[in-house]
C-alpha cells in the first residue's frame, strides 16, 4: 500500500486519481489496483514485483501529492488479541482495506456469534472502502447487512464499544448520511 497526503482530493476523485497513477507507473510492471480516498490520504492499493524498488514507484506518484508512507501487507500471523488491537488501530487511522484484511484473518479461525460479530466488523470495513470509493449506495448497502451480523452483539469485544457502533450504523442507515467514526 502506497499512502500519500489527501491534500484536497474527495472519493469522487478516486477514478481519476486511479488513472492518473496507471499513467505515471505505466513503465513499470507494477499494477496498480485500486484507489481509495480518505481524508487523511490517499491510498493506492499497489503490487509490485520483488525485483522493482518501491521508492521508484512512490517517485512517480509524488506528482499526485507528498508521499506519507508505504507498507508491505503480508499475510503474516497474529494472536488474535493483537490482530484486533492492530485492526482497530487501522480502523482509527482510516485503513479500512487494511483492518478488513487482518480482522479477516480472526474471523477464519472463529465460531458461532464470535463469527458473526467479526463479520460484521469486516463488512463496515468494506463499506468505507467503498465510500472512500465514492459508491455511497454500496456502503449503505453493506453496512445494512453488518447489522444484521451485529444483531446479537452488545458489551464489549476486545475494548469495542459494540453497542456504539451499532447506534452510529443505525444512524448512517437511517439517515443516508456516511459518517465514518473510531473504534
């Protein structure tokens, strides 16, 4: 994952955005796979070959705006209580791709209401990707099944406020309006 600056960009801007970053790297054999706009960044979802150097990459881009990071996604094992704590950290920071993909690996090795807890955490997850998207009838739509997977979560699970997410989906369903919010 490439991450630059959001320094005025939208979600509406995520197609151009993408295109315009398939144009700078078409040299490359890196691909490009999608763009998400938050906003704090924008977050180009990147593969690149072992052989390419990523700083070759992110120089191309900087034409887009300053680059603020870059991070390898690996498929590497957490315990699960640091998964969850590293998902809702992603969460927080508006890495939604990144906290679905590690609350997903949780959610592999879970049974029964735990399963469905955690399956409702991954679907706001994809839900904001898509409104980083700008495809706000999407995200209403996937956060319309994450409570179904939250009907029978409440308390607590590993310091989230279930019930307060709740409200907050409710409130976005309800309403129309995407508020995105911390864990």
């Amino acid at each position: 994952m490439i991450y630059l600056e959001n320094v005025s960009y939208k979600p509406k801007d995520a197609q151009s955005l993408l295109s315009r970053a398939r144009e700078l790297v078409s040299d490359k054999t890196a691909i490009i796979r999608d763009t998400r706009v938050s906003q704090r960044f924008i977050e180009y979802d990147i593969s690149i070959p072992e052989n390419n150097e990523i700083e070759e990459i992110t120089g191309n881009l900087l034409s887009i705006a300053p680059l603020l990071q870059h991070e390898y996604i690996s498929d590497k094992k957490l315990e699960k209580d640091d998964a969850i704590k590293h998902a809702r950290n992603l969460f927080n920071t508006e890495k939604y791709w990144g906290a679905h993909e590690v609350l997903e690996s949780v959610w592999k090795n879970s049974y029964g209401n735990e399963k469905a807890l955690l399956n409702g955490l991954i679907l706001i997850c994809a839900a904001f990707v898509h409104d980083e998207k700008n495809e706000s009838e999407i995200c209403i739509s996937i956060l319309k099944r994450a409570m179904m997977k939250l009907e029978r979560a409440n308390g607590y699970y590993f310091g989230i406020k279930l019930d307060e997410v709740k409200n907050r989906i409710s409130e976005i369903v309800k309403t129309g309006n995407i508020e995105h919010f911390i864990i």
